[in-house]
C-alpha cells in the first residue's frame, strides 16, 4: 500500500462524484492497450475513449516499487480444470502490463497464486498480513461468501474471477465497499440458459424440468434463478426432479437414473470442471439425451477435458458466460485473435474458456481503475480511491467491453443506471450447441447466441430476484 | 404449479420395477466400490489396530497408476476395430488388467510403508494419537509424491469407459443401463468371494485371523507376526489402489479423490464393526443402497442417508453389526 497516504491527501479536494466524473474518460497508456490486446482499440492519447487513464503523475509521486498482487484459485484436483485457466488468463494479463512497462509504466506488478482449494481463508489472510496491494479471486461461491466480509473488514480492494452467488451483494454484503466481481452472478448465466432453452426447444415443448446441480451454494442458487427466468418466460411447468451431488464425485449414476426415470423435457445444470465431465460420460452411458434436452451455465468450462466420443454423443447447450473465443470470428476481431494464441502457448490450455477471461478480466478491472484513479490524482491512489474508481468504471478485455456495477445500497443498484447489482460486472454473454472442433481437439460451441447485458441483468432499483419475479406481472 | 425455492423437496419419484432393479443395481456397484476400499482398512483396523488415515491416498495412488497404465495399453485397443463383442471384452479384459497391475504397484509402496514407518518407526508400541499423527503425515506426503508425479491438475482415460459401454448388455433383459457398471459389480462380487475364501480357507488367511484373535499366541506356535503384520497392510493397499483402478474409466484421478472414500469407509467400518470384513462388506452394501434408494424419496438426503445409517446402527448395536475381526470374517 504504497503511497497511500500522501495521495489520499492529495486527493482531499476531490469528492467522490467528482471523481467519478473524472475517471470516466482520459487517454489510453500502453498498459491498458495492451489489456485490450490491440493498440487501436483504443485512442492513442485523446481524451474520452472510455478506457481512460493516462498513467500521468512523475515517478516519485506514482513511485517506482512494484505492486505485489494475490491471488485464490484452483490450482489442482478436479477444480483445477477451470481454476487453472483462471490463473493463466491472469498471468497473461500481468504480462501485458508488466510488457508494457508496469502500471502507470512505471510499477511492475508480482502476481502471487494460492490454491483455493488449501484452506482459502487462511490464504486470503495471510495475502492481507503481506501487505498485498490487491487480491483477487475466489472462484467457488461458498468461498467468496465467506471471505467477501473479510475484504469489507480489511478494506483492500478484492476483484474476485467468479464466486458469482447472486445473494452475495444482495445478503452477504448488501453494502459492499472494497469487494468486486468481474463475472455478474449466477442469475445471469441462468437467465441466459433459460432464454436459450426456450428459442432453441421451444415454450410448447417444455413442460418438465429436472436439475442437476452442485450441491453447495452455488448450485442450490443457480436452480434457484433458473427456475424463477424460466417460470417468467413458460409460465407453468412441472420440476419433476432436483439432485444435487457433492463436489468432486465419482458417481453421478444416481441422479441420471432419477432424470432417466422422470424423462424431462429439460435438465437444467451448473456442474462445473470435472464434475461435468463426469456426469456427460456417465449421462451417455445411460442414454440421457434420448428424451431430455440438457442446458448447462458452466460444462463449457470443461472444454479441454471433454472427449469427442462424449461431446459427439451428447446435446448440450452450452453457456459461455462472457467470452466465446470464437464469437466475434476471430480472424475479424484482432484483440480476441491475439488472446487466442498467446493462450494456447501457455501449460494446460488447449482452448482458452469463460474462465481463463475471468482471471484476465478481474485483472485488467483493477489495472485499468488504478490508471484512471492516477490520471486524477497524480499519485498512486488508496485503496478507498481505487474501490471508488471501480464503480462504474468501463474497460476493455479482448472479450469486449465490460462495466463493474456501481455502488449498491439496501440490495438494489442506485447509481448512474449501470443497470448492474452492486460491484459485479456487466458484460456480454454466450450460448451455443457443444460440438468438437477437430482442428484443437476439445469441445467448441456451434451456433452461438449473444446477449447484451441490459437482457441478462436487473435494471436500477431492482435486485436479480425481484427482476425475475416481475416478469409474471 | 408450486416452486419450492428452499432445498429441493420433489414429487416423489417412486417410479416402477424397472427403475427400482436399476437403483438397486447403483446402490451394488456403489457398494462394491466402497467395499474394496474398506476392506483395506478394516483388516489393517482389525490385526494391526492401526487406523491407516492415508488409506485413501492408497486408493488416489491406486487410480494414477491406473492412468499411466491405461495410457500404454489403450492404444492398442482404440484403432483396431472390428466386432463390437471382441472390444468389449478387450476394453473390460484392459480395465481389469490395468486395475490389477495398478493394485500391485500399490502394494509394495504399502508394505514399506508398514515395515518403514509402523514397525522400524515402533509405532505399534505408541498411544493411539502417534498412529493418528504419523498416519496423516503419510497421507500428506503421499500427496504431494502424487503430485510430483503426475502433476497437479486431474488426469483421466478416455475411451475405455465408453468403449465398454458401447455393448449396452443390461438391454438383453430390457434395461438401459451402462455396462462398465455391470462389470464393477461383477468384479465386486467375484474379489468379496476370493477375499472371504482366502481368509477362510487358506492357510495364510488362517494364520492372520489367528494373530488378529490372540497376537501373543500366535508368536508363541511360531508365527513372524512381523511378516503377518507387512502382509496385511500390503493386502489392505492392494484392494485400495484397485479400487481406485476400477473407478478411473468412468471418471478422473485427482488429488483430492482419496478424501470422501476414507471418510465413507470409516462409517462403513463403524457400521460393520470395526476390523470385521463380514461387517465392511455388509455396510458398504447398505451405505451403497440405502443411499440410492433413499435418493428416490427425497434428494436431500444423499449426503447425510450414510451418516443415518451409522448413528441408527450405533444407537441400537454400539459394537457395529458384526463385532471385531477374528472369529468370523
């Protein structure tokens, strides 16, 4: 927490709201174009690209040290399927800026990783006890529940990649300060899943719904926001059966054969990592796609580990949350085809997943306030400012444009129509049909959809539940 | 229509005899599964008196080497084609071999580890705590060595899950059902069978009940107690790791995979009697059914239907359904 003190002095004339106002617009420096993954996405030096930030303030007032950052993901074990992406897209991302000079090219940035899965609280803590000047993660949800209040206690600036319960800045932490997320929640992807479910198999067909979910909070919340989008858009159906298996079982064969049993019209799931693909070679096995069609939030994040004789035999629809690596074609869209290759020189991507632009995303979040947060300021910025510069702030990843969700009071979103629940992120949002790409060898997605965050997310005033239970009005 | 937006509490799902024979056949193969793997422990429970907390890493190591064993043999298999029967029973011929030679792997680590640790390291003269402590410092190690070799992230087989799959055998008699779980259930009988004879019948399996039964007395008629002792943790890491080598077709090895086995295994020895293999063969089939059929009323209870089992059991016979090992297996 360098500097701190005296820029927060510096800063003493500047209020909130003026502060907002001002970080809003301001120049592109090298750091945040190379985030973006392509020097003309956005302006070389004029005011009001949307990416602001021009770095400026001298060496002594930004200072020279580097920034030591944490981070909790899943680093092995089942969860590592995705949490291993999460990693490599953030090790890309401080690459960039570190490429590019550091931030503000001036401050390199040390990226510091610890297993999510090795007593997270503990881990968190201790990146707080070292004086981090930023954490980032978790991934799971029942983690960010508990470590979100901590950030709130700590006030150091948290981005977490995931950990999207919807409750977590409605319940949790209703008034969240320090802590951010660059996915939205839960309700989001459902609320895509739902959508796709109904333009794809049609209102008249689906009249039973069975779901298999992780049987921990995010699970038992993702059923929940699923059913609540679908019974918007159906009206009446039937929920004919609801399991809900332990992370990182080895027999799913229980569920499948009460979905078999109930043969639903549509089975809903969030399992996620190795738990989707077991359960997709087991549901193949017992011939669950004969009668059901499957929509998932989260299987596609098992890309790498899928075989073409499971992806080949079963029907998925498959949510992207906020990056599809081919949607926009990336031989039209540079900064997506940048990110594409550089991913898959790295260990352990075969193709680059909703996750791994998560770790790159909650990254990039963060680096990007902290250079607009500087342009102000002149001078490295609190933490206090930083969380400030974040709410509503607009930036760019090679997955396009994304807002962190302004400040929330009493649960609901209030300020500056972001439209956004409090502190998560807004972005676009991918759906299509599992298929396998011969040419990388894993599971890609076929006829992709694409929903703007204004079909996804509560408008202002609303939490996500309220939204969704408006829509039988 | 009605959502219940608390924790799911369905219609039940009682469904007909079909769906009953395949929850049972579920609850089977559930329950051979967490029988390999609780042998192991209750035989090592019951003649060493050791309560072996890195068991479950056995079972993890178990389903690694399986992955590397797999790995050379499948290529073998895949290409070649021809009739589906004839690949069938290779696929089930390369699971069992696999599981077999992965088992045998395991065991050596298994006997040094007793004759290292427990007998060198005189842990069996020591309080109980010792054993609890060294046993978890194993387990702890055995992860990391995991991991050292095979890397950290999840590694699984494909094709050979599938591949036995492909000959839906359950439909001769009219069930859609996957034959990889046909063959676990099978193999789980045929090795519970060679286990109970072994212990009953032959003359090895004899002299371990007997130093189980009265240690001091079988010293003194002449048995190396020492060499009893290597043999049973050699046995008890034999059936774990094959366990983890039956599992790994239909899912993937990971570091954390030996965790919820060990725990389902101590409430499968405690159901059965703590050192008894009747009992741990009896509880696992329980725990295996009671927990599937259970599923059908109400899915919540998935998790907690194996831990009712356990307190019922101990409210109504404290010492477990069958007692101790020794005098019957």
């Amino acid at each position: 927490m360098t500097d701190t003190h005296d820029s927060e002095s510096r800063s003493a004339g500047i209020d909130r709201r003026n502060l907002m106002r001002a970080v809003g617009g301001g120049a592109a420096t090298a750091v945040l174009a190379g985030l973006a993954g392509c020097s003309t996405l956005i302006s070389d030096g004029d005011e009001g690209d949307g990416n602001g930030g021009t770095g400026g303030g001298s060496a002594s007032q930004v200072g020279t040290d580097p920034l030591n950052i944490g981070m909790l993901t899943f680093t092995q074990g089942a969860p590592g399927v995705l949490g291993i992406q999460i990693q490599r897209g953030a090790e890309l991302a401080v690459e960039r800026i570190n490429g590019a000079g550091g931030i503000a090219g001036q401050r390199q940035v040390n990226l510091e990783i610890a297993d999510e899965g090795q007593n997270p609280l503990d881990s968190y803590r201790q990146f707080i006890d070292e004086g981090k000047d930023a954490t980032f993660g978790p991934v799971s949800s029942g983690t960010h529940e508990t470590i979100a209040p901590e950030v709130e206690s700590a006030e150091v600036v948290n981005v977490s990649s995931a950990g999207t319960v919807t409750t977590l800045y409605e319940e949790t932490v209703p008034d969240p300060k320090y802590s951010f997320r660059f996915q939205n929640s839960d309700l989001m992807e459902a609320v895509v899943m739902a959508r796709e479910a109904v333009n794809r198999i049609g209102a008249e067909n689906i009249d039973t719904v069975a779901g298999v979910n992780p049987g921990y909070s995010f699970g038992e919340d993702s059923q929940r926001v699923f059913k609540l989008a679908l019974e918007g858009l159906l009206g009446d159906f039937d929920v004919v059966y609801e399991g809900f298996p332990d992370l990182g079982t080895s027999d799913m064969s229980t569920h499948i054969t009460e979905v078999n049993s109930a043969a639903p019209d549509l089975m809903f799931s969030s399992l996620w990592g190795g738990d989707a693909v077991t359960f997709l070679d087991q549901a193949v096995a017992s011939n669950l796609f004969e009668n059901t069609r499957v929509v998932s939030t989260v299987m596609y994040s098992a890309a790498d580990d899928l075989s073409r004789d499971t992806v080949e035999s079963a029907e998925v629809i498959a949510g992207a949350r906020t990056y599809y690596w081919d949607k926009p074609d990336r031989r039209l869209w540079k900064p997506g085809r940048d990110l594409f290759n550089d991913a898959r020189q790295q260990d352990n991507i075969g193709v680059p997943n909703p996750h791994y632009i998560a770790g790159y995303g909650c990254i990039t979040a963060w680096a990007t306030a902290v250079e607009k947060a500087i342009d102000v300021l002149g001078g490295y910025p609190s933490q206090k400012q930083i969380a400030e510069a974040l709410e509503g702030h607009g930036f760019f990843t090679p997955a396009g444009y994304h807002v962190m969700g302004a400040k929330s009071e009493g649960g609901a979103t209030t300020l500056q129509g972001s439209g956004t629940p409090g502190h998560s992120g807004r972005s676009t949002a991918y759906a299509g049909e599992m298929v396998w790409n011969e040419e990388f060898s894993a599971a890609a997605l076929e006829d992709v959809n694409s929903y703007s965050p204004v079909e996804i997310s509560p408008p202002p005033g609303q939490t996500g539940t309220e939204w969704l239970q408006s829509w039988r009005n | 229509m009605s959502l219940d937006f608390t924790l799911p509490l369905v219609a039940l799902q009682l469904g007909g005899p079909e769906i009953w024979v395949t929850r049972t056949l579920n609850g089977l193969q559930a329950g051979f599964i967490l029988f390999l793997i609780a042998s192991g422990l209750t035989i090592v429970l019951g003649i060493l008196d050791v309560l072996n907390l890195a068991h479950g890493e056995l079972y993890a190591l178990g389903a690694y080497v399986a992955f590397t064993v797999f790995g050379g043999l499948i290529g073998l298999i895949a290409p070649s084609g021809g009739d589906p029967m004839a690949l069938l029973f290779l696929f089930v011929l390369l699971a069992l071999g696999a599981a077999a030679v992965s088992a045998a792997v395991v065991v050596p680590v298994g006997a040094a580890l007793e004759a290292v640790f427990f007998r060198v390291g005189g842990i069996y003269e020591r309080d109980e705590v010792y054993q609890l402590v060294l046993t978890f410092g194993l387990l702890l190690i055995m992860n990391d060595l995991i991991k050292a070799i095979w890397g950290p992230s999840s590694v699984r087989v494909a094709g050979v899950y599938s591949g036995i799959n492909a000959i839906p055998v359950a439909s001769l008699v009219g069930l859609n059902y996957p034959t990889f779980n046909i063959v676990v259930i099978v193999v789980g009988a045929v090795v519970a069978g060679a286990l109970f004879y072994f212990f009953n019948r032959t003359k090895t399996g004899r002299i371990i009940r007997a130093t189980a039964i009265n240690r001091e007395m079988a010293t003194a008629i002449g048995v190396d107690t020492d060499r009893v002792f290597t043999l049973v943790f050699a046995l008890g890491a034999f059936f774990a790791g094959f366990a983890g080598a039956m599992v790994l077709p239909r899912t993937s090895a990971s570091l954390e995979m030996g965790v919820e086995p060990l725990v389902l295994s101590f409430v499968v020895i405690v159901i059965g009697g703590l050192g008894s293999l009747r009992g741990a063969l009896v509880g696992a089939l329980l725990v295996g059914l009671v927990e599937n059929w259970a599923i059908a009323l109400n899915p919540a209870v998935e998790t907690a239907a194996p831990y009712a089992i356990m307190a019922i059991v101990l409210l109504v016979k404290p010492e477990g359904l069958y007692g101790t090992w020794g005098e019957r297996t």
